[in-house]
C-alpha cells in the first residue's frame, strides 16, 4: 500500500510545519483529523480542502460539515473521498480552510510518495516543526467601543459650536463693534483733518475771509 507523505504548514506562518503520513486509501476526513491532532484544535467545524495549483489557486472542494448551500451545490465531502482519487501529481498541492466561522488558512502539499512499514498506524504525525498558533492569538481583537459620553475632543457637543466654546461668540462680536467704533472715529478724526486743511489760512486766518483771486 502507498503511503502519502504530506507537508502541512499555516499559510501565514510557514515556518510551523507538520508532515503526516497516510495510505492512499484513506480519506479527505481521516487527514483533516489528522491535521488537529497534530495541532490541537477540535475538529468538528466546518472546513475544506481545495485541490491546488502550484500557485494555490483553489479548486475542486472536498468539505466536512458542510452549509445548506454547499451541500444543495452537490459538494463532494471528505467523509468516505479517498486520497487517491484526487491525487495527479507526485507533488500534488491542496489548499486546505480550517472553520469557516473563523478561518485559518493551511498549504498541503505533497512531498513523497512511501512504503507502507509492517506494524505502523497510519495518519502518522512522522514530524513536527514549531508550535501551533494559540487560536485566540489568530483571531482579531475586538475593537474597544467609544464612549458617547466623552466629548472631551468633540466639536460639535453640546457646549460648542463650529468649534468655539460658549462665550467666546460674543466675545468676538464685543470686539467686532469696538473695531467698528474706531473705525468710525478714524474717519471722523480723517474729515476733521481735511476741514481744516482747507479752512485755515496760513497766519491763521478764516479762508472766506481771504480776498479773491
């Protein structure tokens, strides 16, 4: 019987690797628990192998615990599918999603092709490269709600508007009217200067006073 040497690694830490041995003729379902054997994760949630290419591209789905949608498709599952069956290529590549719920990604490639050894239980975990990620470590935290409450750096509360605190409006209306007023003084102190300009004489006399040209 041959046995299927398979390389499993995590697709963002591919320096954590598991090889498993298994004989051809066992299924998609006996590798899948396999693979959380060796990683310590439970096995009962929904996941698929993808047959790959060498670029892991997905392809055909073979699935355990499968949706409604999935399963009115037609999907083939890994329960009763043998190796074999989807097995091309000495260094056949699956694409292997771990529970959809919360997915982690898995390569599966295979790396060679053995005799089966007299006595041996096959899956065997024949290597182990690294500790499995903890799962709560792969798992985005989640983000930390705002308090409504806090409008410390809000603008738009309820004692601002368009960005100024309340008072400060009217303090720069208060300063907008004084501009105003000296403004007018300035004109007013301008027609002054002009007036008498032209109504003084240079010794001081009234200009209506002074004879005609």
């Amino acid at each position: 019987m041959a046995i299927y040497r398979f390389r499993v690694s995590f697709e963002d830490y591919d320096d954590i690797t598991r090889d498993i041995d298994i004989k051809s003729n066992q299924t998609f379902e006996d590798l899948h628990y396999a693979i959380h054997k060796s990683t310590g994760y439970t096995p009962d949630k929904s996941s698929s192998f993808f047959v790959s290419t060498d670029q892991w591209i997905k392809g055909d789905e073979i699935a355990h615990l499968p949706n409604q949608r999935k399963v009115d498709r037609g999907v083939t599952l890994m329960e009763g599918t043998k190796l074999s069956r989807f097995i091309d290529d000495p260094h056949q590549k699956f694409y292997y999603i771990y529970n959809f719920d919360r997915p982690f990604d898995f390569h599966v490639e295979l790396v060679k092709i053995l005799d089966e050894v007299a006595g041996k239980e096959y899956p065997l975990i024949s290597r182990s490269v690294g500790e499995a990620p903890k799962m709560m470590g792969l798992i985005p935290e989640t983000p930390v709600a705002s308090d409504d409450n806090d409008d410390d750096d809000d603008f738009t509360s309820d004692d601002t508007e368009y960005g100024f605190e309340e008072g400060e409006t009217d303090e720069m209306e208060t300063v907008s009217d004084l501009d105003d007023a000296e403004q007018d003084e300035e004109e007013s102190s301008e027609d002054d200067e002009y007036l008498d300009e032209f109504s003084d004489s240079d010794d001081g006399e009234d200009y209506n006073n002074r004879n005609d040209y």
